[in-house]
C-alpha cells in the first residue's frame, strides 16, 4: 500500500509541477492506483472506474508478463532473488489475496509463479484486444511448461 500510495503522490506531484488539468489527472492516477495485479486479488474494484485508459493500461502491462518474453522476466527475476527454478514438494499457492500474494515469509519457486499469476492473467484481460493476444501467449505458457515438466521429472 505504501508503494501504491508514494506512486500515486509522485504522480499527483508531477502532474501537478507538468500543469497537467486536474480533470486529467485523476484520469491518470486512476490509472496508476488500478494497473497492478495484486490489487485485483480478492477484491470486486468497485471504488475503482474501469475507464477505457484503465483496461488499456491494464491489458498492456498483463501482456508484458505473459508469452515468451513473460517466461524470460519470471527466471530472470527468480535468479535475481535467488528462488529455485522448482520444487516439487512446494506446491503452488491458491486462492491468493492480496495479502498473501505480498508474504515475504513464502517460499515462491519461478514456477509456481505461472500458476500463482501467469496463467491468471489472460482471465483479467479488459480489452478484445488484450484477451486475443493473451490467448496466444497463454496458450504459448501451457506449451512450455508441459515441456518444462516433462524435463523436469526426466531429470530429477
């Protein structure tokens, strides 16, 4: 929340400094307290407008995560913070919450992340557009993970 909160501040702030309209701004800060995942976790978004701009904004950064390129940022992340490739006896989490997306006591593998939110995503889309591109790029993540799986018990 705090993150969400310095985001939207730094926003409001460079709007302001920009002479940004304000009937403009709080279209953009909309977007700004709206765009993240772990924000839709459990909960129905009805403070929140879905404007046009929103589910643009939305779709396009859920794009990012998914597809080949998707798959490229969840390792390369994972490396980064040192979390397994997998672990067989840590099964993804399910029914997550906000607050449970957030506990920095789990311990999260890369691919338990396709399960956790990858895979979710093509779900959330907001746009025809979004949801056209995330099918491909869904169906592109189910592919390599049957591969990666199949690998993985035959190297394990």
């Amino acid at each position: 929340m705090a993150l969400v909160l310095a985001q939207e501040e730094g926003g409001a702030t460079f709007l302001q400094h920009c002479s940004c309209p304000s009937d403009k701004q709080e279209a953009i800060l909309n977007v700004i307290r709206g765009v993240g995942f772990k924000d839709e976790l459990g909960s129905d978004h009805s403070t929140l407008a879905l404007t046009p701009e929103l589910a643009a904004v939305q779709d396009a950064d859920r794009l990012d995560a998914i597809g080949a390129i998707g798959i490229a940022r969840c390792f390369s992340f994972g490396g980064k913070f040192q979390q397994p490739l997998h672990d067989p006896t840590t099964p993804p989490r399910d029914k997550l919450t906000k607050a449970t997306y957030m506990d920095s006591s789990s311990k999260p593998t890369s691919l338990n992340h396709f399960y956790e939110k990858l895979l979710k995503l093509q779900g959330l889309m907001k746009t025809e557009a979004g949801r056209k591109r995330a099918k491909q790029r869904h169906e592109f993540m189910q592919t390599y993970l049957q591969e990666f799986l199949l690998e993985w018990d035959a190297h394990a």
